[in-house]
C-alpha cells in the first residue's frame, strides 16, 4: 500500500459544516493537523498511484472550493521524530545516523535546523532503511523522487481550465457511484482523468491539422500528452500522419 501525504490549506477540521462534507464526499482520506499544518493522506494500491493522488486533490477542490492541495508533504522528521514513529530510543537512532550500529549508510539528512544541533530526513526515505535493515515501522510504501515531483507539478495544475472538464464527469458521481465499491470507482474515476487529457491532447492536433488543410505540403502533428500542458509540434513532411504519444 502506497501513503500519499497532501498538504492541504485553506480547510478547517475544527468546523462542524467542513467535518459533514469530509465525511460526505472525502471519507477515504486520513485527515490530521498538526500546528496548523493539514494534511490528506491517501493510501492506494492503484498502477498508476499519481494519477489517482491528482484525482483525489481534485476532490478536495470539489468538495471544498476554498482548499487547495499544495503538494506531496516531505514529513520532515528529527532523531526524536524517527525514535517515537519506530518505538525506538533516541540513543539506538543516533548511532544509526552516526554509522555506530547497524548497517551503515543512513540516508543523509535534508537539512540542518536550530543554529546546527538538529538535522531533519524527509520520512519516506528513513522508513525505507529501516524497513530495509530492521524490518520494522509500517507495512507502506512511498511515492519515488520522479513521482513526487510529477505530483507535485500536476498539482500546480489543479484549477487549471482543463479541470472544468473533470468537474462535469465528477458531477456525476452521486448518480453512478456503487454504494459498496466506492475505491473501485475512484480508481475508474482517476482512468477517466487520464482519458479526459487524451481527448484534449488528440482535438489539438486535430486543431493543428485542420490549419494545414489546403497547404502544398503535407504536415505531421504530435502532441505529448504526459504533461497536461503538453507540447504541440507542427511539421511538413511526406506523409500526413497523427499521433499520441
């Protein structure tokens, strides 16, 4: 199972009105605070886990048009943060990062805190060594570096125009969703995302085509459709020819 952690802003989990709507149409996300900081943790088993993480953000922004998911969150985590989240002492975790126990190669800190007396690791790569070495913390997965960071950049995306036309198939979501297989659906919903930006992706080279009609040359348009945004590439060449990349 894969643990997504999406930070979300612009939701108040002590509002009774916002706790009715997560309950409503967000019940498959984990909710939490912490000093301000709300996070959105999806758990997925899905293929394609950043698709069905986008598809959720989606939801969010559907279900509550004043939240913005801003990003796969990197649960920064210190000695005593990893001590506490594995039921160890602080001491054994020191002489891990240290190299004095254990295999060795601990995954080196992201950063230095508190003028140098702390150092902080995203979570998902510390639970990895463990899980690796000691076989202990949770029985999860994490999203990959390439993974966040395509996240990331989609979720920049998120009430982009092209989401008007995930809003008119999530509409129907009360209509069609089955009462007792509401992640099968989800997963359905997040291969209709991916579909939706196909169709847009095929009506522009369809665009572009239309443009050349008439010309002497015969022309080849590609379109690449891993990017929302994509890339629309128009040239002459021998052969009219279409395709998806």
């Amino acid at each position: 199972m894969i643990r997504i952690p999406l930070r979300v802003s612009g939701v108040d989990l002590d509002d009774d009105v916002t706790l009715e709507l997560l309950g409503e149409h967000l019940s498959g996300l984990t909710w939490s605070e912490c000093d301000g900081v709300v996070l959105a943790t999806l758990y997925t088993s899905a293929q394609n886990p950043v698709a069905t993480a986008l598809e959720a953000a989606r939801r969010i922004c559907h279900a509550l048009p004043k939240a913005e998911v801003l990003h796969v969150d990197p649960e920064l985590v210190s000695n005593s943060d990893i001590a506490f989240r594995l039921g160890v002492s602080r001491e054994a975790v020191r002489l891990w990062v240290e190299g004095l126990r254990g295999p060795g190669n601990f995954p080196p800190a992201l950063s230095v805190i508190g003028n140098g007396r702390s150092k902080v690791w995203p979570w998902a790569v510390v639970h990895a060594w463990v899980r690796q070495n000691y076989r202990i913390g949770d029985d999860e997965t994490h999203l990959t570096a390439q993974q966040v960071a395509e996240l990331n950049g989609a979720l920049l995306r998120v009430k982009h125009p092209i989401d008007n036309e995930w809003e008119t198939v999530s509409s129907f979501q009360q209509r069609v969703r089955p009462p007792d297989e509401a992640e099968h659906f989800h997963e359905l919903l997040a291969r209709v995302t991916e579909r939706v930006l196909s169709t847009r992706a095929k009506g522009h080279m369809n665009w572009a085509l239309d443009l050349a009609e008439g010309s002497t040359s015969s022309w080849v348009a590609r379109y690449g459709s891993h990017d929302p945004d994509g890339y629309l590439e128009v040239t002459t060449q021998t052969a009219q020819v279409e395709e998806l990349t």
